[in-house]
C-alpha cells in the first residue's frame, strides 16, 4: 500500500507516464460519455496531460454555463466531493471555474487509473 500511496502524491511523474495517460484518456472518455458528452480527445501531442486540460477546458465551460444538469451528473459520476464543488461554485469568474473543475477532473481521474493500474499489476 506504501507504494501505491507515493505514486498518488506525486501526481506531477504519473502526468508523464504514457500507460496511466492513456488509461486517463479511457477513463475520461467512458465517463464523459456515460453523461452523454463526447470530448475529442484523439491525435493528442507529446505532452499529452496540458493538451488534455486545453481540450476539455472548453467542454467544461460549456456544461457549467449551459448543462448544469449534465454537469453535476458528471460530478458525480467521476466522485468529485461536493464540498470541494461546492467551493469552486463560490468562485467569481466562470472562466475560473471552468478551470478548476479541469483540473480536478483530471487530478481525480488519473488517481482512479493510477489504483487500478497498482491493483491490476499487484
């Protein structure tokens, strides 16, 4: 447990390795569309990670301005904690918010493919 413990702290290396993006990618494409959304995340460059950010970043926005409903479906769905929604939500600028939310989702989903990768190889 120790190790899978390291390699959820450091979420900067699990950014970089090819295996856990690509699982990261599946993952955000199976729950996005579990809520009806497909995101284009295919023909993605080396630096996989910030290209995914700048990809949804977009779909993000328009969910929080013109799908709330499908939105905290999603929320939901990928296990963001609603205190932490909740903050994010008290946030002025919607662009803001847009990006944090980016961010959480993928931080949240990337420690999802990380367990299942550590249990997958135990």
């Amino acid at each position: 447990m120790d190790d899978l413990n390291k390699q959820l702290l450091n979420m900067e290396l699990a950014k970089k390795q090819k295996k856990l993006l690509e699982g990261l990618i599946m993952q955000l494409q199976k729950d996005f569309n579990e809520v009806g959304i497909q995101p284009d995340l295919s023909n993605l460059p080396p630096a996989i990670y910030d290209d995914l950010k700048s990809r949804l970043l977009p779909v993000i926005q328009e969910l929080i301005e013109k799908h709330s409903d499908k939105f905290f479906i999603l929320l939901y769905r990928i296990d963001i904690p609603e205190q932490a929604a909740k903050q994010v939500f008290a946030m002025d600028e919607s662009i803001a918010k847009a990006e944090r939310f980016t961010e959480m989702i993928l931080e949240r989903e990337l420690k999802k493919v990380i367990i299942k990768y550590y249990f997958v190889n135990k």
